[in-house]
C-alpha cells in the first residue's frame, strides 16, 4: 500500500525504516514474521534486568540468560533482514532507475550482537537502564548515487523511492508466493510527471490487480479496467 504517510520510511528516523522492512520480512517469509517481536520481547525483560541490577534488586549472573536470548535473536533478525534487503535490492534499483532516480541502493547499518559486546556494555547500560547494542538501534540506509535520499533527497525523489520499495517488493512477492499481490497506491499520481507517471502505469499493469486513487481521472496515464467516481456518499461507474 502506497499513502502519502509512507514518505516516512525515508524522510522518517530509523524506526520508521526498522518497522517497514520488519514487515516486509514477515510477508516474505512468513515463518520469521514474529522474530522481530521476539527479539522485542528479550530485549525488553533484558532492560528490566538492567533496571533490576542498577536498583541493587537483582545480581549480575540474573541479567546472563536474556544477554544470551538478545544476542541470538539479535543476530537471527540482523541476518533475516539483511537477506531480504539483498532479495529487494536488485528490483528496487532497477524500478527506481526506471522511475529517473538513478543508482538507488539500500544498505543495511548495524552489525549482529554478541555476548561479548554486549557484556562489553554493561556498566553503560545498568547506568542507562537500557540496552545501547543490537538491531534496535539499526538502520537502513536509502541512497541514490552518493546521496542519502533521507537527508538530501526531494520530496519527489522520496516519493520515487517508496514506489520503488512497494514495486519491488511485489514482485518478490509475486516470484515466492506464485500470485501478485493487491497494490493499493492512494494519491501516487499528484507529484509524478507524465513519463513517470506512463512508467508507473506499465509496470503496475504486469504485477497484478492495482487500486489507483487520484482527484481527476485526466491524471490516469492509461485506460484502468474500472473508472469509478467517488463523491460524498456515493461511488458509481465514470
């Protein structure tokens, strides 16, 4: 699904972009959807133990056992996600290429924890009451070129990113799953020129069943299938 909220996964901070690709692992690999809220779920009984220790409640040797669980889902999710950006990346440089944003690549920042590193930290994180190591702090990182599109991108260029991202990702899903899935894009049109706006058309025409959204049906680059005017309480066949 495309809504113009969805510029946050590139203009937004990195939990933005954390939570997209976590979903997107989940619907390419369905059998590791819930390993995000796991590592979730260890990391948080972890930072209890922190705050435990730091209130003189709890011995050292009790934070051990969620050191180890955080540091074995840490790096199961680090290399789950770091497989799905490798599976993205080729569709989403070349739709992006398509859509006039040339080079684009993503570019996954953080390494997987260790119980090393993590006890490493512990003074700093018993004085914080949080963990300051693992995939919950990383990142991934949208460029074009040279250029971070978070920072020095256009509006526009973050828009073509997005698409790109939802493009590619379909068709990943369409290849694994053997059906495309349903494209919702909710006002994709307004800041697209006529020949990205055609490029768009011809690609979603091979994905699959797309909804389209726009204020005028002249925005529509080609015939759709289906024209329908909505109006206050009302939808019928334009």
């Amino acid at each position: 699904m495309f809504t113009p909220d969805r510029l946050a996964v590139v203009k937004g901070g990195p939990a933005v972009r954390r939570a997209y690709f976590d979903r997107a692992l989940g619907r390419l690999g369905p059998a590791r959807a819930q390993l995000s809220i796991e590592y979730g779920a260890a990391l948080a009984q972890r930072n209890a133990a922190l705050r435990r220790v730091a209130g003189g409640f709890s011995s050292r040797d009790a934070l051990t056992p969620w050191t180890e669980q955080v540091a074995a889902l840490g790096r199961q999710l680090v290399e789950a996600r770091s497989e799905v950006l490798a599976a993205l990346a080729p569709g989403f440089a070349e739709r992006a290429d398509e859509l006039g944003l040339p080079g684009a690549r993503m570019t996954y920042d953080g390494e997987p924890p260790t119980v090393a590193a993590l006890e490493a930290r512990f003074d700093r994180d018993v004085e914080r009451g949080s963990t300051g190591l693992g995939p919950h702090l990383d990142d991934v990182v949208l460029t074009s070129a040279t250029r971070d599109l978070r920072s020095f991108g256009s509006q526009g260029e973050q828009r073509l990113t997005v698409l790109a991202l939802l493009l590619a990702e379909a068709e990943l899903i369409a290849e694994r799953r053997g059906f495309p899935p349903l494209l919702l894009l909710d006002d994709v049109l307004s800041e697209l020129d006529p020949n990205r706006r055609r490029v768009l058309a011809e690609r979603v025409q091979g994905v699959g069943q797309t909804l389209v959204t726009a204020t005028q049906a002249s925005s529509l680059p080609v015939d759709p299938a289906l024209l329908l005017e909505v109006t206050p309480g009302l939808v019928r066949a334009a």
